[in-house]
C-alpha cells in the first residue's frame, strides 16, 4: 500500500492519497482545488493512475477538487 499525508496550510486541511502498489490505481481523499497541480504532480511521480476522488464531508472553509 502506498499512504500519503498532504497538508494545504491556508485552509489547514488533510488530503490523503492512498494507492496499491500492485495495480498503481489511486485515491485521493478530501481534496482541496487550489492544490490540484500539486496532486497530479504527485500521481505523475508515482506513477499512479487516479480511479477515484472521495469526499468524506462538506469542506464549508475551501472549494474541494
């Protein structure tokens, strides 16, 4: 399993990217817009290929990706 912690400063919220390293299929969760060149740049060097994004809830201090 490949389990990545992301942290967005000015909202202080979590994202989280968890991955298999077998099929390289990924998902990110609670993801926060103004970082998404950020997680395509992650995915890129993982070699990941993103299948799902979750929200576990309504993020009322940021637009979600």
């Amino acid at each position: 399993m490949i389990f990545r912690q992301l942290f967005e400063r000015e909202s202080s919220t979590y994202t989280y990217l968890i991955a298999s390293e077998k099929t390289r299929e990924a998902v990110l969760i609670d993801t926060v817009k103004t970082e998404v060149e950020q997680y395509l740049r992650l995915l890129k060097e993982l070699n990941l290929t993103l299948v799902y994004v979750l929200d576990t809830h309504t993020h009322a201090d940021h637009i979600t990706a």
